[in-house]
C-alpha cells in the first residue's frame, strides 16, 4: 500500500551571486587581476574609471547584503551614475600606491616543451618519426619524466593519428629524446633518470662504480643500506663515500632545469599585502597596483533610462531589450560591489593577523609567533572561520624579512611543563635544530627526540615527534643515515 506523507525541511542554499563571491575571495590578486580583466571584456555595462557606486553594504555582523533581483523593469538611473564618497582605505591607498615595493622580479624562461621541440627540429627525421616524437615530448611532465606506458602512446597514436606503428618504434624515438637536453630527461623513473646523467660522464673509476650501484643496487642505495652494496662491490667506505658524493651532485628532476610547462614558466609569487615595520609601528598597504578602479558604463545607464521611459509603445523586441540590459547593469553592480566587499574582508582579516603576530611583523623573528588558530582571527575579525579559511588560501604577504604565504602565520598551541603556552612552530624549530645537529652515521629516533624534548619541559608523545617530522618533510632515522 502506497503510504504519503508530508515532511518539512530547512536547508540553506547559496545563491549563484553568493558563490561568486565566495571564489572571488579565495582568488590571489593574480588570478583576481585576470578574473576583472575577463569581467570587463565580457559586460559592456562594465568599464574603468574611478566612479564608485554604492548599492550594497556590509550589516553590522560582516554578512555579504547582495542586491535583489527585482522582476519590474523599473530602476533609478541614481542607483548606477550617483558619485560616493571614496572609503578612507582607499584614499590611503592611493596616496600610498607611489611608494609600493615592486613585485619580486622574475624572469620567463624557455618552457621544457619549448625546448624539446627545438631540438627535436635540428634532426633529421621521417614525418612518422617526428610525430611520434612530438606526441611523446607532449606526455612529458615538468619535472622531465615520462610517466606513461609506451604501449599505451602506440595505441594512442594508432586510434588518434591512424598511424601503424608498434612499441619499439616508440622506445626507438624516445631514445633520441633522452639524448636531448637537460640530461635525463625522457626517462620513466628516477633510477633511469640518474643513470642517463651518469652515462654522459667522462668515464673513470667512480662514476663506472655509481653506474654498477644505480644498475645492481637501487634499491639499496634508497633504502640505505650501505653494508649490502659495500659487500657487493668489494670496495671500503672512503670510495662508497665518493660514489655517492658523485650521485648526489645529478638532479632527479632534470625539468627543473627550464621553465617547465607554459604556465610554471609564466608562475611568480605576487604578495596580496604589504606590511611595513617604520619605528615600531608596522603599516598595512593592499597590493591593487594591477587592479584597476571600475564604474557602471554611463552610456548603457542612459540607454536603460531611455528603453524604461517608453514603456507604453515597447515591442516584444525592445522588453528583450531592456532586460538585457537591465541584467548586464545589475550584474556589472554587484561585481563592482563585490570587489569592493573583498578588499574590505582581507584588510580587516590582515589587520588582525598583524595585531596578534605584531612582534613577528616588528622583528622577524620565528620564535617570536604566538600560536593561532582560523578561529581566533575569526572572532576578532568578525567573521566566520571559512571566510578566514578562504581568506588565508593562497595568499601572501610582504614583510620587512622577506614574503610569507598567510597560513605561515597559523599554528597549534601546547603547553610546557611549567603552564606556558607555546606555538607548536617552537617545538618544530627545537627538534629541526637537533636532528641538523645528529651524528648522522647514528641519526636520533623519534623516542630518543621526545626524550630531549621532555629535557627542555616540552612534554610530546613519539608520534606527536613523528607527526611533526613528517609535516617538515624530514625522513625517518635510518633513511638520514650517512656513512
């Protein structure tokens, strides 16, 4: 039997204009400099110019109050030519925008992919073989390795191009691609890598010995295991030690060398916030060289007015018209709003950022940070935990000591044994000093580190020790083993 029921639920949902806003406020000012760019191509309503309208406000609570969308065609011409007053963080802006530091310098080298085509254009080779050749440079990845099967790009290369071709072809063109430079590159694994560098050495007794290792035993020399090779090749520690003195000085990742992919080539790190430190007082400046000041296009305004004042003698046509035109109007409002409403929320999030971590910002030093969690910027700025979050993603900050990323600035707490409350980025600091300074042929454990810790008052279990490593990408004691 067919049994209905009513059931009511309460589900809150975003509107599209809310999650907009949302990506607009995780954007780096790279990206945001690109998404006004495309904004701006894309609504003729939208152009710039330093008029700044007002439509949308921030309540007392911080919550975004979007514009409505109002089914009437009717609306002020007000609402898009009135002039505001400029915001004072905006007039400081501008007085300070003269004295900005640079953005930190880069250079657009050649990419990997460039640079294998051009060699791969210097040989003489059939049409076949070439494509061949170009199709394996495509799989490539920045760092120089091959990662896909050969079989598996002869029959991409059988069902895409229509060319009959087998696998041996493909390892036949792929040798001539390891040829090419950077040395190593082509290769389908790290052990290949290191070899293909090794070969192109002048040939003499060390580096024949660092091949017989990378050939007989990589697995070994990963896992350091130094008794089993030494055994193997007959030789003492001093030449062991020279032999892998010669494998240390080769690069494993031999696209690191150039500029890698297009987009890596043309990657820079540009600070979202300057913060300057001036006798004892530091100064926040929002890093907008990039971002141009934008207005509602006052022409597409006057042509709203005009289609909205001849309502009675409108055609289908011309009510299309209007509210193509109405859309692009509200839609170039709020953009222009919610940039405004982004820069408002990271000033306001770096300042307090700045107020809790003012004896960093003041000195640079690393000892100096107090522990703080998204929470506790969020209760200050006023706003909830995920708009810090997103606030905090992928940005950075220009200091007096160099450029952090914001989630530098945030850390757990712990407590000594005596009380204090302590950044969890001492205790890391603490244990990174010990283990530079171990005998590296007995590196220290994770219990022997929490040992020395519980010496200096720090109380932390073994895997907090190993939990800690591994978040500083430090290897476990056997693999920081040297002879």
């Amino acid at each position: 039997m067919l049994r209905q029921h009513l059931q009511q639920k309460l589900q809150q949902k975003l509107s599209p204009q809310q999650i907009q806003l949302i990506r607009l406020l995780e954007l780096p000012t790279i990206e945001l400099e690109e998404r006004i760019k495309h904004e701006l191509e894309e609504n003729p309503a939208l152009e710039e110019g330093s008029e700044v309208a007002d439509d949308f406000d921030v309540n007392a609570e911080g919550k975004e109050e979007l514009p409505s969308n109002e089914s009437d065609l009717d609306l002020s011409l007000g609402d898009y030519l009135t002039e505001d007053d400029i915001p004072d963080y905006k007039l400081r802006e501008i007085s300070e925008r003269s004295e900005q530091k640079e953005d930190i310098p880069f250079s657009v080298s050649q990419s990997l992919n460039e640079s294998l085509l051009q060699q791969l254009g210097l040989r003489e080779l059939s049409e076949e073989k070439l494509k061949i050749a170009e199709y394996i440079i495509g799989n490539i990845d920045d760092d120089g390795y091959l990662r896909r099967d050969l079989d598996a790009i002869a029959d991409d290369l059988v069902f895409q191009e229509g060319m009959d071709i087998y696998e041996n072809e493909v390892e036949e063109m792929l040798h001539v691609i390891q040829d090419f430079e950077p040395t190593g590159v082509g290769a389908r694994s790290l052990q290949e890598c290191l070899l293909l560098q090794l070969e192109k050495k002048e040939p003499n007794s060390v580096t024949d010995l660092a091949i017989r290792v990378m050939k007989g035993y990589f697995d070994e020399f990963t896992r350091k295991h130094y008794d089993k090779i030494l055994r193997g090749l007959g030789i003492d520690e001093e030449i062991l030690k020279k032999v892998f003195h010669e494998i240390t000085l080769l690069n494993p990742k031999p696209g690191s060398l150039l500029g890698g992919s297009m987009e890596t080539a043309m990657s820079r790190v540009t600070p979202d916030f300057i913060v300057d430190a001036v006798n004892g007082e530091l100064f926040l400046t929002m890093n907008n060289r990039g971002i141009p000041e934008m207005r509602v296009n006052r022409e597409y305004a006057e042509m709203f007015q005009d289609y909205a004042a001849n309502k009675v003698n409108q055609t289908a046509e011309m009510r299309d018209a209007v509210q193509f035109v109405k859309q692009k109007l509200d839609s170039a409002q709020w953009f222009i709003d919610a940039i405004k409403q982004r820069n408002n929320t990271l000033r306001r999030t770096m300042e307090t950022i700045m107020k809790l971590q003012k004896v960093f910002f003041l000195s640079g030093d690393e000892a100096s940070l107090k522990p703080m969690i998204l929470k506790d910027v969020a209760e200050r700025a006023g706003y909830d935990i995920s708009t810090i979050s997103r606030v905090s993603n992928s940005k950075y900050v220009q200091t007096n000591f160099g450029i952090y990323p914001l989630k530098y600035f945030f850390s757990e707490s712990m407590q000594t044994d005596s009380g204090e409350e302590i950044s969890t980025r001492e205790v890391k600091q603490i244990m990174k000093e010990h283990i530079e300074a171990e005998n590296k042929r007995k590196p220290l454990t994770d219990e022997e580190i929490a040992k020395i810790l519980k010496e200096n008052g720090y109380i932390i279990a073994r895997r907090t020790v190993a939990k800690y490593r591994e978040q500083m990408d430090i290897p476990v004691a056997r693999l920081r083993k040297e002879i």
